[in-house]
C-alpha cells in the first residue's frame, strides 16, 4: 500500500495550532495481506482517512485528535471466483492528551 498525506494549518490562536491531515491509500499489489483471507485477488480497493489535530506550539504531541479512518475491498478467492468476499473496516476515535 501507498499512502499519500496532505497536512493543512487550518488555525492558529492563542499559541495552539489546528492541523487536518487527509490520507489516500492506494493498493500497489494484487493481494492484501490480512491474516484468515484464503489466497485470493484485489477487484476493488478504497482506503480514506482524515484527522484533526490541536497541537500547541513547540510540542511534539497533539492535545487533541479526532481521527477517521475507513478501508474498503472487494476480494476473489481462487476455489470461488464467482463469489467475490468484501472486507471492510472503520475506525473513529477522539484522543485526548494531557489536561
């Protein structure tokens, strides 16, 4: 898989910065490699997220994140060509670091 990041600074007030960062996946290889998938091809493949960090200025770690994240395929085991398996996954999550 490769990633491609875009990081904005969406704000900056009162020494706290606000960053959004977007992600795009892009499958470079005909298989995923997730463990119980019997040996199959990728048909399709979709994988987005996108996050929004506070982070004060001058600290290596955010206050804040809010965080999503979503995979999406569409898989063709060999013994069942005709029965494509669709693997999904979704993530959001909110971190919160110090007071």
């Amino acid at each position: 898989v490769v990633a491609y990041r875009m990081v904005k600074l969406t704000r900056l007030e009162g020494g706290v910065a606000q960053l959004t960062l977007n992600t795009t996946r892009y499958l470079v290889a005909p298989q995923l490699l997730l463990q119980g998938l019997p040996p199959h091809r990728v048909r399709q493949f979709q994988s987005e997220g996108s996050a929004t960090l506070s982070l004060a200025v001058g600290s290596p770690y955010p206050r804040s994140a809010e965080v999503k994240e979503q995979f999406g395929s569409l898989v063709v085991a060999e013994e069942r060509p005709e029965q494509p398996i669709p693997v999904q996954s979704e993530l959001t999550a909110h971190i919160t670091l110090g007071g």
